[in-house]
C-alpha cells in the first residue's frame, strides 16, 4: 500500500517497475493489482514450439528448454545467489530468497530486482520465452529428497512460470486442479525430469 501523499515522482517509479499497474483502491491509498499484458503473441509461441512437452496428459502450456544458460553463466548466478547471506528465509523443506517485493491478497508494492536478476530478465527476453521481463523472483534451495506440496502459484503470477534449474536436475510432478467444493487427494498427472 503507497500512501497517497507521497510525491508523483516515486509513485511514478513505483508504477515503472516491473511493467505493472496501480490502481486507486480508496482514497489514501494505491495498491498493484494486475501485471499488464505478459500474453505470448502467435510469433513467440511459434519459436516455442520446438520445446513443448508432448506428454500425454500433459497440457499445451508446459515448455522446457535444454541447456538454456551456459555453464559460466549458471556459475555466475549462483555466485550471486550465495553472495546474498542475509536474504535466505530459512522455512520447514527449503530456504528461500524473494526478490521484486512480497505479494500478498492485497496486493503488493514492487520492489526493484538487483541488477543481476534484471540482466536475467532481460536474458529470457532476448530469447523469446517472454515478451516483458519479470518482476518477482524466487530462489528456492532444495537439499536431495526436498521439495514442497502441490499448489498453485496464484494470479499474482499469471499467466506463466518461468522454472530455472541451477545445480542439478528437478523432478517436476504435476497434479489434477480440485475444482468441487468436496475434498479430493490430488491426483498425479504426470512428472517431468528436468
């Protein structure tokens, strides 16, 4: 939330960051709400096809580039992500660093990436994953057999995920949406070796 007595000048800046949009939600305050349009045009999905996975069961949304960042640039990224002690949230399975501010249901106030994040941003542009960079990031740091429960990401980011794997393979395991108001286990799909 942006009190709305502070100067234009750093609401502006707030509003660039990120490509995302603040509305007026009350009288004293602003609160981001949406990202504009991250929607692929015809012409990037067009270099994606290459990399869909063609799974049964598995849904036409789901890519997966190989070898997608040399081995001196995953070198460099992880030298930054260690470098970064102070940042690590220590939680029950993993540890985890946020970068670009903490979304919640009331929206969230954008923070700006650190250069090296945004240089990755501008990376995955460059090579058509995505048409705008991203303006959150989560590292997460998984030991051997950790890993956490099946979720959903949430519309603060829609409509895509983009997943890199830095020090070894993933297993991906994705499972069926409950969409009734009873309760059901969720039921396995499919799993990716990444």
């Amino acid at each position: 939330v942006i009190d709305k007595d502070e100067n234009k000048a750093s609401l502006k800046k707030k509003e660039e960051i990120g490509n995302l949009e603040v509305k007026n939600l009350e009288d004293k305050q602003y609160v981001v709400v949406e990202a504009k349009d991250f929607t692929p045009d015809s012409n990037q999905l067009d270099k994606m096809k290459p990399y869909l996975i063609n799974k049964m069961n598995a849904p036409n949304t789901i890519y997966y580039v190989p070898e997608f960042i040399t081995n001196e640039y995953e070198s460099l990224l992880l030298s930054q992500i260690y470098s970064q002690n102070s940042s690590w949230v220590q939680l029950k399975n993993r540890r985890l660093q946020q970068y670009g501010g903490h979304p919640s249901l009331q929206g969230t106030i954008p923070e700006t990436l650190p250069s090296w994040l945004q240089d990755l941003a501008s990376f995955i542009v460059s090579k058509d994953i995505t048409k705008l960079p991203f303006s959150h990031a989560l590292i997460n740091e998984y030991e051997p057999n950790q890993g956490i429960m099946p979720h959903e990401d949430g519309n603060f980011y829609f409509p895509y995920v983009v997943i890199l794997s830095l020090s070894g393979s993933i297993v991906l395991d994705v499972y069926s949406k409950n969409n009734s108001d009873e309760y059901k286990p969720p039921e396995l799909l499919f799993s990716l070796l990444l």
